[in-house]
C-alpha cells in the first residue's frame, strides 16, 4: 500500500516515483498566465509561489482565490489562472493523472481541500456583490484572515494582510480605489491601523465586528 504522505513529499518519494514520472516541471514569471498548449486539458500543482483564479472583463476583475505551495487545480475551467510571483509548477495531462487517482489518496484528498476552497471563495464573493457594500465585505476579509492565521480579535492583534490593495480589490470584487478609499476611512474612524506594509492592527474588535455585520467570526 502507498503511503499516505503530503503530496508534495509523496511525488518526491520512491513511493511515489511512478506519479512523478506523469509530470513535466514548468515555471512561470510573476504576471505571466497559465495557459494549456493547444487547448489541452491539463492539471497542475504548485511547487512553489502562488497562482490567481480569475474571471476578467476589459472593465473588471474578480479573483476566486490564490493557490499555493500543496495546491492543485485544473487548466479546464473559464477561470484565468495567472502567476502573481515566480512560480514552480508540475503539470500532468488530466487524462493521464486521473489513472493514478485510485492508487494515491493524497491525490483525491488535495482536490477535495482545493476544490472547497475555490468553492467557498466564490460562495462569499456572490453573497458579497449581492448583499454587502464594500466597507463590511473589507471588514469581513479582515477577520477571516485573521481566522485563518489563527489570530484573536483583541485590542493591538495584528493582522496578516499578505494580499496588495489591488489584489484585495479583486477578491472582494471592488476597484483598488473603492477598496482603498474605504479601507482609508476605516483608519480614520479609529476601528484598525496599519502597521508596517504587511499587518492590520485592531484598534477596536467591536467596530470591526459592527463594520462586519457579525458579533463572532462564524458569521462571516
């Protein structure tokens, strides 16, 4: 029986030499898209760095998620898929890999966990746009990231915001300016500051969860 290892550790194993084999190594430089030769439906994961899933107008974006090192997805989507920073990739045919699926459960297990993330992503940008103008939709990003990273909503916590405004924008479905005026107001008002380039710090945990339309995390 394969072991059930990370995926990333069991492609790199001599268990998993036979699913290494399926892969080719392929290298993206930041801003540069995903795209399948000849319309080809392929699957891929990611090494190293961090690709967008995307839809795009010529007047819009709205991001459905980033996918980094562990994460796997398919170029057979109307998604755009576009490296936000130099990136390693390891990129199958679907047809070929989709053999494989039974033998190795970290396969089966790292679509799930990708594809409930995609899911879930889009599930909140819809009830956003429908229901939420772009200070709660702010608010709510703040302390989902702040749930993600494990961090309490207290006086002074601090925040990962590894996202940039444009990109915020993008999954919050909003422009940069929108999102940067509001998040500005925000400051203002005394509810958070910024804390270097890369942390939000809460000023005061009650305004954020009033900003947000929540009394607890669960209701974003």
């Amino acid at each position: 029986m394969i072991p059930q290892l990370p995926l990333l550790d069991l492609i790199d194993s001599e268990e998993g030499a036979g699913l290494r084999r399926i892969f080719h190594e392929k290298r993206l430089e930041s801003g540069s898209l995903l795209r399948a030769p000849n319309g080809e439906d392929q699957v891929f994961i990611v090494r190293s760095g961090r690709i967008r899933v995307y839809f795009a107008t010529p007047e819009q974006e709205l991001s459905l998620g980033y996918l980094t090192a562990t994460d796997m997805f398919s170029t057979h989507t109307r998604a755009l898929l576009q490296a936000t920073q130099a990136t390693e990739l390891l990129v199958a045919r679907r047809d070929v890999l989709e053999r494989q699926l039974g033998r190795y459960p970290a396969l089966q297990a790292t679509i799930v966990r990708v594809l409930a993330m995609v899911l879930s992503q889009a599930m909140t940008l819809i009830e956003d746009l429908a229901f939420h103008p772009v200070k709660r939709r702010i608010a709510r990003y703040l302390l989902r990231s702040a749930a993600r990273h494990k961090i309490p909503v207290a006086v002074d916590s601090l925040i990962l915001v590894e996202l940039s405004m444009e990109e915020i924008a993008a999954l919050l479905g909003t422009t940069r300016q929108t999102a940067s005026t509001e998040l500005n107001a925000m400051i203002h008002a005394g509810g958070i500051a910024r804390q270097g380039r890369r942390h939000i710090r809460i000023c005061d945990p009650e305004r954020l969860y009033l900003w947000a339309g929540a009394d607890h995390p669960a209701g974003i």
